[in-house]
C-alpha cells in the first residue's frame, strides 16, 4: 500500500473533533479548513475523494449555531467537502441534591450516518483507504464490516486530541494521535484566511469569538 496511490474518503466526526480541539486547548485552530488539513494528513500521491464532516446544528445556543454555520459554508466553498447534518435532542436531566433541571441534549443519527456512508463508498469501491477522525468507539461494528465487504480495503484512525480509543487502534489498520505536538503545525498551516470569498463572490469572516483564540 505505502508504494502505490490510494483513492481516500475520509470520515470527520465534528463534534468529536471539535471537543477534542478545546479540551487540547487548540480553540486557536477552530476555523481549519478542513479539505486542506486532511490533504496534509496522506501521501502527496493520494487523491482524497471526499472529506465527509459529519455535525448536528446546536440546540437553543443561537450563537454557536451562527459560529457552526460560518465555519460550514467557508469548508463548502471546496467541492471535496460533503456534509451530512443530524439533530440534536433535548435530554434533561434532575439534579438529584436539589431537584433542578439540568437542561441538555444529545446529538442523534450522526453515528449511523458515518458508518452508513463508509459501508456505501467501501461497496461502490469509490475508495481504497477509509481515513476516520474520531474516537468512538461505536463505528467499530463499521470498521469490521467494512472488512467482510472488501479484505483489501484499508481503514485508519486518526484520533482527535484527547480522543485516544486503544480498542480502535486494535482493529484499524493503521493510527495516528493528532493530539501530539508535532501535528500542531498541520492544524496551524491549514487554517483559512480570516476572510473567505465564496464562489459567487459574497464572504464569509472568521467569527469574533474564534478570531480572540488566535
């Protein structure tokens, strides 16, 4: 494999990624342009096929919503990038001291859309190398599926920071921790400028909030 051009999807897993950069203390690389970051995770004789970003709009949080949308349409801007949008759900909870509701939510769907998506490529043989940005645990039914549909088809993990998953690494074919030092610099090197010009020539700013990270 290491000697011949492979065809690579890989498979983003936002909030995981997301997390993983904050609790890293990364916040700085939030506005990553996702399409080039991964080009610099393969071998310059690869052809990425897809960067598929999986992500849920946030619930009742406006502003984070905003942020999400602006980082979403700058990565659109690159036709290698698919997006696959899931939900959030209410999920409240009671505290059991006091007896307050702790409202939240969880994020539905986005699990089986990865997994979805890897077993469709890897039977179309869209690609040879599955490349997945995450560390959950819940796509390795997926990972070995995708080995009873082609036993050739190679799928790597590249865990976020702060996402290492030993049984993940067990399974994949190969890993990489981004989380370590000397991968800073891909996060730095592919950030987008603070202003993106669309194709159609409107523009879309680095939102406020991440610009004070930087």
């Amino acid at each position: 494999m290491a000697n011949q051009p492979q065809r690579v999807c890989f498979y983003v897993d936002g909030y995981n990624f997301y997390y993983g950069i904050k609790e890293k203390n990364w916040k700085k690389y939030l506005w990553l342009d996702m399409v080039k970051f991964c080009t610099s995770l393969v071998k310059p004789e690869h052809t990425i096929i897809s960067v598929n970003y999986f992500s849920a709009p946030p619930l009742n949080a406006e502003s984070k919503k905003r942020r999400q949308k602006r980082f979403l349409d700058a990565n659109e801007s690159n036709k290698l990038f698919n997006l696959n949008l899931s939900i959030h759900k209410p999920h409240n909870l009671t505290c059991d001291v006091c007896g307050a509701t702790i409202y939240s939510s969880t994020e539905k769907q986005t699990d089986v859309k990865i997994a979805c998506e890897i077993l469709k490529n890897c039977s179309q043989k869209v690609c040879d190398l599955s490349v997945l940005i995450t560390g959950d645990s819940d796509l390795i039914p997926a990972m070995e599926t995708v080995k009873k549909i082609d036993k050739n088809h190679k799928v790597l993990i590249f865990f976020p920071p702060k996402r290492i998953n030993h049984l993940m690494k067990s399974i994949a074919d190969g890993w990489r921790d981004l989380g370590l030092s000397h991968m800073e610099k891909k996060f730095q090197d592919s950030l987008f400028n603070d202003d993106v010009e669309l194709p159609d020539g409107t523009h879309i700013i680095i939102p406020d909030k991440w610009k004070a990270y930087q």
